[in-house]
C-alpha cells in the first residue's frame, strides 16, 4: 500500500494540508496527513506535516472537551464520557492531554455521586462519536451556548476542587483571560493577561500564563513560567504535571527527572512524585524503571487511573498476569464504563487475552454495545468473545461486520481483520 500511494499521490498534497488547516477543515487535515506519511517526505517537510496535524488533533480534541464539559453540567454521562475519550485519542498536546484527563476524573466524581445514573435514550439517539469529528467547531443548533459565567464554571469542572474558589475570587480580567485560553484563542489570552497589574501576577497567573505558552509551542518560555509558579507555591501539584508534560514533549526526560528529584529531596509528596517520574520513564520507554515508580505511587496511595493502567500493562507485558488483575480490577468502572457486574472494561479486555471467563466478559462487553451503540470497539470485542467461545459462525459474521466500520480506530481494525477467516 505505501508503494501504490507513492505512485498515485504526490507532495502537491502539502499545500493542500496547508489548505485544509487554514479552512479548519481539520478531519482534511487528519485524512491528507496518513496518505502523505507514506511518501518518503524530507525532515523539513515531515516536521511540517507533523506540526499541522497537531494542529488539527488539538482542535478537535478541544471541540469534543468542551462539548464533554458540558455535557457533564447536564448529566449526560455517557455522551460526555463518548467526547471525552475522542478528545483524548484526538488530542496532541501533553497540555491538552492532560485537561483531558482531568476532565475524565472529573467525571468519575460525578457518575460516582449521583444518585442514579441512567441512559436515557432520547439523550443517547441524537450524537455520537463520529458527529464530533466535523470540521465545524460550532455548537449544534438545538444546543443554546453557555453565557460567560456558564463556560467558566465548565472549565473549573476539570480543576482540583480546592482551587476553585481562588479562581472564581480573581478579576474579571483574568477570568476572561483564562476563558478566551480555554476556547483556543491564546495570543489574545496572553495579551489580556499581560494587561493585569502586579497585584494580579500571583502563582495562578504565572500557571495560566505558561500553559498559554505552551499551547503556543514555546516549551522553554512555558518552563519558566511553570517554575515561577511554584517558586511561590510549592504545593501546585498542578503546575508540576504541566511541566513535567511540556519537558516531555521536548525530549528533555533527564531535566524532568531532576526537577521531579529535587521535589522528593524536600519531602514533596512522594507518591505523587513518584507517579510524575513514572510517566516521564513511560515516555523514556524504560518499562522497568515506569513499573518501579508506579508501584511506589500506587503503595503510597496515589490512585490515579493512568498510573495504574501503566502499572497493570507493565505487568502484562512481563507476563506477570495475577498482579496485572490485581491491578486491573483496581480501576474504577466508570473510568472506562462497566457491563453486567461491574467489571470494568479494561479488566474485561485482559481476561479476553487470557480467554478466561469469556461468559462474564461477554456480558460487559454487550453492556458496553448497548450503553456506546456507536463505538464500534466494544462490536468487536463481542466478535472476539465470540470466537473465544467456540462460536465461530456468529463470531466471523460479527467480525466480518465490524471491520467494515468507519468509526473503528486502524489499529483495531487490523487486529480484527488477523482474525478473519476465508
């Protein structure tokens, strides 16, 4: 296949990325960018391309954080977790990366303290994953944009409960700053909070100030803000994360390393440092230095869903399977939906690897056919169910089926297509 489009495709196709950017056509964008990746292009050209597709992914993954956040304020849980997790795939940026982790934390909280969470199908018919990958990053016209103080508190949603009440206590400035940030418009953003008076310039200035420029690519200028932030208050475990992303997506591992050490010298919350030198060992691909650390995090009682993730993989990986489903099963069911007994998702994804307990697995992955009828994932998994059972028949149709779903991500779909049979 990368023969042929080396024939059929050429690098005029560069200008019309370019073009695709500029009109936000940004599902273009993403289309344009795989069939140009094959072509053999030149360093300069290749950064580009890469450059332009980080574009495009950080903003859809930013239409469908929104639209999560606010789907979360309406109680639509199911939906918000469907634009959440796209946002997440879709997203480029550590920066935005991790505001969307948050925002899926944050939804946890909320699932886990309502009082009932149901699906209401009226609310599940009328979206899906595929309506968020448009290229219009407008609202659909049934749905009435939240006013000023509505868009502020979405975008709190996602941070630390205990620093709410310091940014809604800031000047109007700044919180129009912070939003205008937050909806993608950071030049404006930065000018906006450069106009605020010294008084203003406390800790979260300098913190909404180098996630503003990091957004904008400039990683060193982003650090010294970050670390401006901290000098005046060590305890932002916030701004910590934020630098330690931007110094990954830099390449700087041993500068994250020694930044995150010397926090532990001065006794700084062990384990959650110990989770930031895991993810920066992650990046590194040092596997076992990641488990070392995530291990030390989670004892320490650090419960962050990635960092176990992390750790049940690792584990996995090194065919370590018991303490992998110890650590699976740890994860909990609202951060990747649940089927009929509570088994979470990606403890049901292992125990499919393992072909052990395929009838329970089979119910949540149908649970998860019916709570996410467009995330042709979980189709999938019931097809592989299927054939783990011996039910080969029902198994290649399913499979047959699904494979053909647009919406199904690459890597699954070759996954799936291994299994075929003539």
């Amino acid at each position: 296949m990368g023969f042929l489009r080396q024939l059929f495709f050429s690098k005029s196709d560069l200008p019309a990325l370019r073009k695709a950017v500029s009109a936000r056509r940004y599902a273009d964008v993403l289309r344009i960018a795989e069939d140009l990746y094959d072509q053999g292009l030149e360093e300069q050209e290749r950064a580009e391309v890469e450059s332009l597709v980080g574009v495009a992914g950080d903003k859809l993954g930013r239409i469908n954080l929104d639209e999560g956040l606010y789907l979360i304020n309406e109680q639509q849980w199911e939906l918000a977790l469907e634009h959440l997790e796209l946002a997440r795939q879709q997203a480029v940026s550590e920066v935005l990366k991790h505001e969307i982790d948050q925002a899926l934390t944050h939804l946890e909280v909320q699932q886990s303290n309502s009082a009932s969470v149901s699906m209401n199908p009226s609310q599940s018919g009328g979206s899906s994953c595929s309506d968020t990958g448009t290229d219009e990053a407008e609202s659909s016209p049934d749905q009435t944009p939240p006013d000023f103080d509505a868009q502020l508190e979405l975008i709190l949603t996602s941070y630390p409960q205990e620093l709410v009440p310091r940014y809604q206590n800031k000047s109007r400035g700044f919180k129009e700053a912070f939003v205008l940030g937050h909806q993608g418009k950071e030049v404006e953003a930065l000018k906006l909070l450069k106009t605020l008076p010294a008084a203003e310039q406390d800790d979260l200035f300098d913190f909404e100030a180098g996630c503003l420029i990091a957004r904008l690519g400039e990683g060193p200028k982003a650090c010294d803000a970050l670390y401006s932030a901290l000098q005046q208050n060590p305890s932002l475990e916030l701004a910590t994360e934020i630098m330690v992303s931007v110094l990954i997506g830099m390449n700087e591992y041993q500068k994250a390393i020694n930044f995150i050490q010397e926090m532990m010298a001065k006794n700084q919350s062990p384990p959650f440092c110990h989770a930031q030198l895991a993810t920066v060992y992650y990046a590194r691909d040092d596997a076992d230095n990641t488990l070392k650390h995530a291990i030390e995090a989670i004892e320490g009682g650090y419960h962050d869903t990635n960092i176990i993730l992390m750790a049940a993989m690792l584990y996995e990986a090194k065919e370590q399977f018991q303490e992998a489903e110890v650590l699976y099963s740890r994860i909990p069911t609202a951060a990747k939906g649940c089927g009929a007994g509570g088994m979470n998702l990606y403890l049901a994804e292992f125990l499919l690897r393992q072909k052990r307990d395929l009838r329970k697995v089979l119910d949540t992955f149908n649970s998860a056919c019916r709570q996410e009828p467009d995330n042709p994932r979980w189709q999938l998994r019931v097809a592989q169910t299927y054939l783990g059972l011996g039910w080969e028949k029902r198994g290649q149709k399913l499979l047959r089926m699904v494979v053909k779903d647009p919406n199904l991500i690459e890597g699954l779909r070759l996954e799936g297509e291994a299994m075929l049979t003539e």
